[in-house]
C-alpha cells in the first residue's frame, strides 16, 4: 500500500491510495482530477474509485469527472456529489488486491462525513493510515459545521481507538495554525515541541504523524488533561462535551 498527498487548491488534500500489487488506486477527495491525474499518470496507476470524506464541494467537488466513467465513488450520503455507493458505519470494501477500508462514521463537522482506516492485507502486522477529511486535523479538528460538541468528542474518541501506529492523513494544510493553537492552551506540552520540529522541516505535514501523536499534543483529544481544563474553567464534573464546545469556540476565534 502507498499512499500519495496531492496538494489542491489553497490547503486542500487529494489523495492516491495505491494497491502496489495491481497498480490500481482510489482518488480519496479528488477536488482537482487534473492534477490528481497527473500524480496517477506519474506513478503508473489506475484510478478505479473515488473515495469522499464528506459532501462539502472541497472535497467531493472532482467526483463528477468524466474522465473516470466506470470509478466507483464513496461517500456517506446523497449530498456528496455523484455517489454510486453510500456507506455506513463499519462498512469494509476493497482496493485492487490487498487494500482493505473501513468506513468509521465521524458525524460533526457534516452529519456525512466518513473517515476510512485502510490497511494492506499483505503486511498484517502494520496500523494501516487512516483518511481523516476535516474530521480531524493535525493537533486540531473540524469545525462544527453540522453537529455539535459532543458528537465531536465521540467522533475523535472512536478514532483515537484505531492502533497508536495508525498513520493520519488529513483534510488541509492545517498544522502551522493548529500547532499555535494547542501552544496558546497546552504551552508545555513536549509533544507540541516535536510537532514545531516536523512543521519548520516539511512543507507537507499530512502523512508524518499517527493517532498515538495526536493523543499526545492534540488538545481537542485531551479534555482530561489539566491545561485543557484549566484553559476552559472546568471542573472534574464539568460534561467532555461542554470542554469541547469551550475549546472550539476558543479556536474559532485564535488569532495566534
């Protein structure tokens, strides 16, 4: 299995997930076809799905191509554009030979949004990556365009239960503005100092990280902690889902 970052518009990520044993690929989010094409035609691949995290047209906004006729496109409802197959949570379906995904509903940001934990069936003992859309970020998460607090800390605690080693592929170029974020919270955390390395060293961020990093630095999945609690005036009573309001509404107006 590999997978390639294709950079779109301002911040965007496309994605090819490659099947090396049959040089097949799924376009994940292919808002910009030429130049998802491109990165296909560079790595020898054939696209034969196109994997949506979520309907919003950043995102689902190349699915329509006429390019791909026979792909098969996935997403989590009809909102997303030009879906031939709607998935639920805990669906599995398959990429060439040996990629299996899994579809984990992560409803908040859109009640639709679907992050997908792939693996390779021929390398058993690896955590696989996992497409996060703007569910979550690097040391952030989505806003909450369609759901509320608590659907977001559900949705980051379901995939925090994926392995450590589990790789996190994102929706945008997010990690600079998220990094300042959880600095302005969590000012200690060693964590956050080792995610400041990787930014100042890599233009592309998306791919370098894992879930057991985000459980480490990323605030929006560490309302227990005492900087998060301190930061949002809470209480050992106060609901995760209040904390969590209190942090997003904190970020949406950070200007760090």
């Amino acid at each position: 299995m590999k997978v390639v970052p294709v950079p779109v518009r301002e911040d965007n990520y496309a994605y090819l997930l490659i099947d090396e044993a049959t040089q097949k690929a799924a376009a994940v989010d292919p808002y910009d076809v030429p130049k998802v094409s491109a990165a296909a035609n560079t790595h020898g691949v054939q696209i034969v799905a196109a994997i949506t995290t979520h309907h919003h047209f950043d995102h689902s906004g190349g699915n329509k191509a006429a390019k791909y006729p026979n792909a098969i496109i996935y997403g989590g409802s009809d909102k997303v554009e030009a879906l031939t197959k709607k998935v639920a949570d805990k669906d599995e379906f398959t990429i060439g030979q040996n990629i299996q995904v899994k579809c984990l509903s992560t409803p908040c940001h859109t009640q639709d949004s679907i992050c997908y934990h792939v693996t390779d069936t021929s390398k058993p003992d690896e955590a696989g990556g996992v497409f996060t859309g703007d569910t979550l970020f690097i040391a952030g998460c989505g806003r909450f365009f369609e759901g509320v607090g608590s659907e977001m800390v559900s949705a980051l605690e379901y995939l925090g239960s994926l392995p450590d080693k589990t790789i996190v592929y994102n929706g945008h170029e997010y990690t600079s503005g998220s990094l300042a974020f959880g600095k302005h919270i969590d000012p200690t955390n060693a964590g956050l100092a080792r995610l400041a390395e990787i930014t100042k060293n890599n233009k592309i961020t998306t791919g370098l990280t894992t879930i057991g990093d985000e459980k480490e630095w990323n605030v929006f999945m560490r309302l227990d902690s005492d900087a998060v609690k301190k930061a949002t005036s809470a209480s050992n009573d106060t609901p995760k889902s209040a904390i969590m309001d209190s942090l997003r509404e904190q970020k949406n107006r950070f200007r760090g």
